[in-house]
C-alpha cells in the first residue's frame, strides 16, 4: 500500500478541506486527473429471511 499524505488527498488539492491535519483522515480520496472517485462499495448479499422457506414450501 502506497503512502497517503494530505497534499495527495482530492479535497487538499482543491482547498475544500477544512481539516488543519498534516495526516490523511477518514475522507481521504486520492486526487486523480479523473476526478473525485467513490470509494469501492461492499458486495450486497441476499440474506435469507424467515418467510423464505414458507415461500419455497408454498409454490
């Protein structure tokens, strides 16, 4: 893993944070030609609930 320092961060670059930190914080995003881009996201699992094996017993 690279090393993160806030004048890599998006909102440093654009003086749009309003931190007076010298270490990334928890809003850290790297500051890409492309822009700002979201962090990744978690996969959604389907959890299984308790009116699914009524649904599969009832078709």
């Amino acid at each position: 893993m690279s090393v993160r320092a806030c004048n890599q961060c998006y909102f440093h670059a654009h003086d749009l944070c309003a931190l007076a930190r010298t270490e990334p914080c928890a809003t850290f995003r790297p500051a890409r030609r492309d822009g700002l881009v979201p962090p990744p996201q978690a996969r959604l699992i389907e959890r299984p609930t308790a009116l699914q094996p009524l649904v599969a017993q009832a078709s």
